[in-house]
C-alpha cells in the first residue's frame, strides 16, 4: 500500500471498516462518497491538472489513481513533475506520495524536506515511512512534528493514533483522538477513531459527528450498526437510510438496514446479530462447523431471511450447492422484498448452471442495484449461456463504461467480442483500455488480438510504453514477441 494512502482501517466492534478518504470540499469529493469513483477520477485528474499548486487536489488525483489501480500513471506524472522543478519541495513530497517504491517514497519525502525544512505533509509522509518499518519513536516525531506545523492535516491525526496504539499507548492514542476532533471535526474520520478508543459512547459521539461530518456515508453506517447491537432497530434504520441516500450502493449500510429491519419485525435480536457477526466471520477459517452452527442459529430465530441467507453461504463453501440453493429460496420466500436475497438467490441459480432461474433473479438485483458489477456481470453471464450474446454484450458494455478500469469488465466484455466474431470491435477496446488501464493482464490480451489482426505495428508501439510505464517483464516479453513478428 502506499504510505501516503489515506484510507485508514478501523476495527469496530467485530468488523471491519474502510472510511472514505475525506479532501477539500469539491465535486470528486461528493461523487465519491456517493461511491461513483470512475466518475470523480476525470475531474480529479482535471482539478489537478488545472491547479499545480492545491495540495488536496494533487492528493486526490493520486489517490484515486492508487485507488483505481493505475498508480504508475501519476507516479509517471509526478516524476515529470519534479525533474522538471527538482528545486520545489512540493514536487517532491507528491512524487513521494505517488510512488510505488516505498524506499523511493522515502527519498522524495526527505528531499522536500531537505529544500523546505517546515514541509508539513512531507513530515507526515516520513511519519508514514517510519510507521512501515516499525520504526514508533521516529514516526511519533514526524507525525508531532507535522500537527505542529499544521493541525488541520486528518491524515497525520490518524497516523499518530495508530502507531500510539501499535505501541501500547492507549491513554495518548485517546488523547489524540480527542485533538483530532477538535481540530478536524468536520470529517468523519476523527468521530471514527474515537467512538472505537471510548466505545462505551460511541453512539454519543457518532450522533455528535454526524450533525458535523454527516455527508460521509461511513458515519452513518457505523452508527446505525452500534444502534442495532444495542437493541435500537428503528434508530439503525433511520442512519442506515441516510448512508444509502448518500451512497446508494453502499453494501455495508445495506446490511445493517436489513439486520435493522429484521429487529424492528423481531426476527431477529441484537443478540442474533452479534452470533450472526461472529459467524460470518468464522466462515472463511472453518465454514464446515460454522455451516452446523448457523443451523443451529436457524432454529433459535426460524423467521430470520438473513440467517438463511448466512446458511446458504455456508453450505456453498462447502460444496453444498444443492442446499445453498435451498436455503436462498427460503429466505427469499420469507422476505420476498430483501434486495440480498434476491441478489443471492440469482447468483446462487447461476453457480448451479440454473440460467433461466439466475436470469430472472438476477434482472430484478440489477434494477435495484444497477452500479453492483458482481450482480451485472452475472445477469450477463446468464444472457451469454441462454444464447442472448447480443444483450449480454450491450449490457456488458455499458457497464464498462461506468467502470473503464475494471479489468474484469473490459477482459470480459473482450472475451466476449471476439467470440461474437468481433474481433476489431474488441482490439479497439483492449487498445483504448491498455492506454487508461496500464495492466498488465490487458496488455497481453492486446498484444495475442494484435498478432491474430495483423495489427503488430501499432499495439508494439502502445505496449513499448506500457513497459516503459510499469517496468513489467510480462509486458516486455509480449512487446518482444511482437517484434520478431514483425521482422518475420
């Protein structure tokens, strides 16, 4: 991960949160935490471009770039960046930032450094570095030093707590916390970090921050799951609608929306959820006696769709598929409305080869969450077994338009042109893809499609600068490929 990223991992109550990067205020901003990232990623890349010197709109493109998974594409651009002003300390603490190389991240961070000595976010950069190696004394005195300079910085607020609770003191962790909210209480973040350090309030606070940092989802959503593990289901409703209507395809709060409506049915109890909770956990270490304990817990609340749900997961680990199917069927018929029953019930039609019964499921989880590409691709799959390859490829298509760096879209939606006998069709979107997605896997599909086509001279060229790029010896050897058949 790179050291200057600034999603922070919190462990609340059982599970585990990714809170949204929180910036200055802007139209990227609001798109992602309403969760639309390829949409806020141009405009981000075009505040960036157009303000050299705004710091949070270079942090933003970077991170979203990281975020997308084409971080060598501002890496390169930051690189231009600083040789271009080897003498401007900004330059280099973005380079840092960018960089994939955490020794090369610590060269830039000390170059700024060395030409701006009150560099703030160059000494939280350090303190990230330091935090890495294990090094809790000296990213101690970065973070200090940064916060000193400038206590607005969130990010260097949650570095120091973590490397005071990495090394045991929790009291100072507190402490921090309770500075972060003072300073920066207008970000979700800080309420976050505090409400796991003072769990006893934590919904005191949580209600505190979301009058103040309300317009990050996250927020709400860990607020409304303290409220239904304290028995409180109509309040976790109310926080969980609100994070949805914030970020519509947010699948945490639509969790805790359903174990919320489920309390306030009473078909299900706070300490359900907690057995629920524990349970989901256990699955991916032990998903056999978690299977036999989730039948267990079926009985104990035998009108709960999300207990069936959980059962049906289990037995599909365990190659049960036969009554992972029947346990989804169930739920469904107890809550015919349930948007994850639905969603599961199609996938779990789809597993079993079932591509009528997925197609039908699977159409109505896509109306209701059309930006889910798990579910799309699945209703595309379906269309593709059924024979309906032309309303697979359309639908297919549009979804990678709203996610042009998903590789597994594009690779799929590729896949599919070419055995559709579109094969222009379909070097024309590896080419584009190779040039905003630099990944590897696309560069070898573009590099055979070239070869069958007949188009070497060009996709040699766009892989010679993807190589360049990404320093991939995959990338290399297919650019070499490609040259001796071009010599041939």
């Amino acid at each position: 991960m790179n050291p200057g990223c600034r999603l922070l991992l919190l462990f609340f109550v059982g599970i585990f949160t990714i809170v949204n990067p929180v910036y200055g205020a802007s139209t990227a901003e609001e798109l992602l935490f309403s969760g639309r990232v390829s949409e806020a990623w141009p405009i981000a890349r075009a505040a960036a471009q157009a303000a050299p010197d705004d710091l949070d709109a270079q942090e933003l493109y970077i991170d979203l770039a990281i975020h997308l998974g084409i971080q060598l594409v501002a890496e390169a651009t930051l690189r231009k960046r600083a040789e271009a002003n080897p003498a401007d300390a900004n330059s280099q603490y973005l380079l840092g930032r960018a960089a994939r190389s955490v020794d090369e991240a610590e060269r830039s961070y000390r170059e700024a450094l060395r030409l701006d000595p009150g560099h703030a976010r160059a000494h939280m950069g350090l303190g990230a570095i330091h935090r890495i190696h294990g090094k809790l004394a000296e990213a101690d005195a970065a973070y200090r030093k940064a916060l000193m300079l400038d206590p607005n910085l969130s990010e260097a607020w949650a570095g120091l707590q973590q490397v005071l609770l990495t090394g045991g003191f929790r009291a100072q962790a507190l402490e921090a916390a309770r500075l972060a909210v003072a300073n920066v209480g207008d970000r979700a973040e800080p309420y976050l970090a505090l409400a796991t350090l003072e769990p006893e309030r934590g919904i005191e606070i949580l209600e505190n921050g979301a009058g103040k940092a309300g317009r990050d989802p996250q927020i709400h959503v860990v607020l409304a799951s303290l409220y239904v593990l304290a028995n409180e289901g109509k309040k976790g409703t109310v926080s969980a609608r609100r994070a949805l209507s914030i970020h519509p395809g947010h699948r945490g709060a639509a969790l805790w929306l359903l174990y919320a409506d489920e309390m306030v049915a009473r078909r299900l109890d706070g300490s359900g959820v907690k057995d629920l909770i524990r349970l989901r956990q256990q699955l991916s270490v032990d998903p056999a006696t978690a299977a036999t304990q989730i039948q267990a817990l079926a009985q104990r609340y035998p009108k709960s769709a999300l207990v069936l749900m959980l059962a049906s997961q289990a037995w599909a680990l365990v190659k049960e598929e036969e009554k992972s199917l029947q346990a989804m069927e169930k739920a469904l018929k107890l809550n015919p409305g349930n948007e994850e029953a639905v969603a599961g019930l199609g996938m779990a039609y789809a597993r079993a080869g079932q591509w009528k019964n997925a197609r039908i499921q699977l159409e109505r989880a896509v109306a209701a969450r059309p930006g889910d590409a798990s579910l799309v691709i699945g209703l595309c799959t379906a269309n593709w077994n059924l024979g309906e390859r032309q309303a697979a490829i359309a639908r297919m298509a549009t979804l990678q338009k709203a996610r042009p760096h998903d590789v597994r879209v594009i690779l799929q939606l590729a896949g599919w042109l070419q055995e559709a006998d579109l094969a222009k069709e379909s070097y024309e979107l590896l080419q584009l893809s190779a040039r905003q997605t630099p990944d590897v896997r696309i560069a070898v599909a573009l590099a055979a499609i070239a070869r069958d086509l007949g188009n070497i001279d060009e996709a040699v060229g766009i892989l010679k600068n993807l190589a360049k790029e990404t320093g991939s010896p995959k990338v290399a050897e297919a650019v070499r490929q490609l040259e001796a058949l071009q010599n041939q």
